[in-house]
C-alpha cells in the first residue's frame, strides 16, 4: 500500500495532521507549561504567579472557544486554525527570551486563543476532511493527540534538560519542533479550492436546557476544576511530598501516555453503558487520583495517580461534548457554547483559589481536598440527574 502523508486527501495525512495540530495547540502551548513549572519556580516564577499565568491562558482558551462556536464557514474555519498555529509557536518563543511578567501575561493569554483554534476548530477541520463512513473511531484516535500532547512535549523538555540546558532553551526547542509541526497541519488540513457551504443559521432554543441540561452543565464547571488544578501542578505536587522529589516529571510522563488511549477506551464504554454512567465512573476515579498525593507518600500510588488523571480528563471532555451534540439534535451551537464556557470558568477559577490554599496553608493538600469534593460533587449530581432523565436521554 502507498501510503502518502503529503497527499492532503489522505485519511492518514488528515489524521496525522490533527495529532500534531493538537501536540503544538495543547502541548506546546500549554500542558509543557506544566511539565517545566519545577524548574521555573527555582529560579523565575512564585507559585502565586504561576496560578494567575494558568487562569490567563484559560481566559484565552475559553474565550476562542466560545469564538469558535460562531465561525460557521469552513473556509474561515482554515483560515483561523491558520492563525491559530502561529501563535502558539510565537508565544511559545517569547517564554524562551523574555522574563518580562507583563509580556508573559499576555503572550499566556494569546496562546490560550490559540490553543483553542488548534484544538476546537482544528478537530472541526478534520472532521470535515475525513472520508470515510463512520468517523467516531478515527476522531477517538485524532483525540488521542491530547494524550500524545502531555507525552511528547514532555519528552521533548526531558531531552534538552539532558543535553544540560535550562528551560529557556526548553522552550526554543519546542518552538522550533512546533514551527515544523504547524507548517504540516496547515499544509495538510487546508482544501484544493474554496468549499461552498449552506450554512444554517438556527434561533435560540430554550427548551434544549432541561432541568437534566442544567445539571449536566455544572457538572461539567466540576469537571473543568478537576482538569486545570493537576493539569497545572501535577509534577509540583508529587515533588513537595517527602522522598518524592522528582518523581513528579515521571507522573506527568505516565499521564500523557494513559490519556492516549483513554478517549477511544472511555467512548466504547459509553456506547454499551450509557454515556452519563461512564462519565461518573470516570469522574470518581478522577477524585481518588486527586486524593492519592494528599494521603499517601507511597511513590506506586503516587505514580498510579499520573495514571487516573491522564486516563480520566482526556475521555471526560469527549464524553461531556458527545452527550451534549447528542441531545443538541440539529442545533448543536447553543449548548456546545454552554457547556464550554461552564468547563472555561471552572479551569480559570481553579488555579486561583489552589494558590491561595497553598500560600495559607504552604501545602497543597488543602487545595487538592477542596478540588476532590467539587468534582465528587458533580458526580453526585448527576447521580441525581438520572432520576430527571428520558428512557431516550438514558440510551445516549
């Protein structure tokens, strides 16, 4: 079989494309934030301002998201991804020559725009691309670049720290990987002429927000908690418990390759099970992985729970999205909206209350006991929710 990933028609190239879209959208631009906030906090950045620089590049992702939801043209959907790529590698470049904290503030900002044009627009992208019956597989796999996101950036920074350099270098490199990267997914996840394109414009519909709506919504604000607090100082925390120091890089590591498969795993179970029973599963085990490093110094558990968040956020959001398209019916926009703004608020919120328990209290415990019960609180509502549900609300 010839197997072209030049070829822009290819399913393979489509897919490949959509990895790296989100390995630089999602990797480069903010979860290697993570993967290097140790050794940034040695010799640059407070904790304090670490959390506030986590809430700006939410403000950023949220906020292109939201934008996403009304580029209804696919011509402009190219043309946004397009956008959307440079600016992941040029704020990416400017973490590794400035130590300006204004510039930081917004280059964080800007990417988080930009992490949302990749992820959001680019997935809508390949979706449209692809040629083929049934998409769910492929799009189970074109997700799993979340995974591969957390991994391979991480490995990326693992082989400069190698080489003796310092995270500035760290992320030079990750710009220069993601320069390479950004020229491929655009050249690939572009079309051969201008595509026409009946766009449906449809109204506000207030019947969609069922009471079952509602609570499906602020379970996933809990959720979005749940994500941002370990997506931001996961390696940190498992660094801070005695006889751990620098295992937190291996708990990241092993993070990103759970979240790999976890989204086609998550998704099948959805399909037999029912998507609202697998999404509380998920979420409980994402409470036990929050709650490992705040009781136990055992370095298995402590690395089993890089496994449970890796394995758990990456379905999660598949999950709540796929349930809310489902019960959208024809009329996807409005809810899609909601949905993203109620997880934007919960991953901008978290990190500012997290450091503010750990500057009271010079731990992180507190903020990881807090984040447990939120997200164990949107389990148990819908928990509740499946009493308010319809015999079709429960097939979905």
């Amino acid at each position: 079989m010839n197997l072209n990933l030049l070829d822009r028609n290819s399913n393979a190239s489509i897919i490949l494309a959509g990895i790296l879209a989100l390995i630089v959208g999602v990797g480069v631009s903010r979860f290697v934030f993570t993967s290097l906030l140790p050794f940034m906090l040695e010799d640059y950045l407070s904790i304090t301002f670490a959390g506030v620089l986590a809430s700006l590049n939410y403000i950023g992702y949220l906020a292109g998201s939201i934008f996403a939801i009304f580029i209804k043209d696919i011509n402009s959907k190219v043309k946004y991804f397009r956008i959307g790529m440079l600016v992941c590698v040029v704020t990416t470049l400017i973490l590794g020559i400035s130590t300006n904290d204004f510039i930081w503030s917004i280059s964080r900002i800007i990417a988080g725009f930009g992490a949302s044009m990749a992820l959001v627009v680019g997935s809508a992208i390949v979706m449209t691309k692809l040629k083929m019956e049934s998409k769910t597989k492929a799009m189970g796999i074109h997700f799993s670049g979340i995974g591969f996101s957390v991994l391979v950036t991480d490995l990326i920074s693992r082989a400069v720290f190698a080489y003796g350099e310092d995270w500035r270098m760290a992320w030079i490199v990750l710009t220069t990987f993601g320069f390479f990267a950004t020229i491929y997914s655009i050249y690939i996840l572009s079309f051969d002429k201008k595509i026409q394109e009946n766009v449906i414009n449809y109204g506000f519909n207030k019947s969609l927000f069922s009471p079952f709506v509602i609570l499906l919504i602020i379970a996933y604000f809990t959720e979005g908690v749940g994500m941002v607090v370990q997506g931001t100082f996961l390696p940190d925390i498992i660094n801070s418990i005695e006889g751990l120091n620098g295992y937190g890089a291996y708990t990241w590591t092993i993070a990103g390759l759970a979240g790999i498969p976890s989204c086609i795993i998550w998704m099948t179970l959805a399909s037999k099970k029912g998507s609202v029973n697998i999404i509380i599963i998920s979420m409980l085990l994402q409470v036990i992985g929050i709650l490992i490093p705040a009781l136990t110094t055992n370095m298995y558990l402590n690395l089993f729970s890089g496994v449970l968040y890796g394995g758990t956020f990456v379905g999660l959001v598949a999950l709540f999205m796929n349930l809310g398209g489902k019960l959208s019916g024809s009329n996807p926009v409005i809810l899609m909206g909601a949905l993203t703004t109620s997880y934007g608020i919960g991953q901008v919120g978290a990190p500012l209350y997290s450091v503010k328990l750990i500057e009271i209290f010079g731990t992180y415990n507190i903020a990881l006991y807090v984040t447990a019960f939120i997200v164990f609180s949107g389990a148990i509502l819908l928990f509740f929710a499946k009493n308010i549900m319809s015999d079709e609300q429960k097939k979905l």
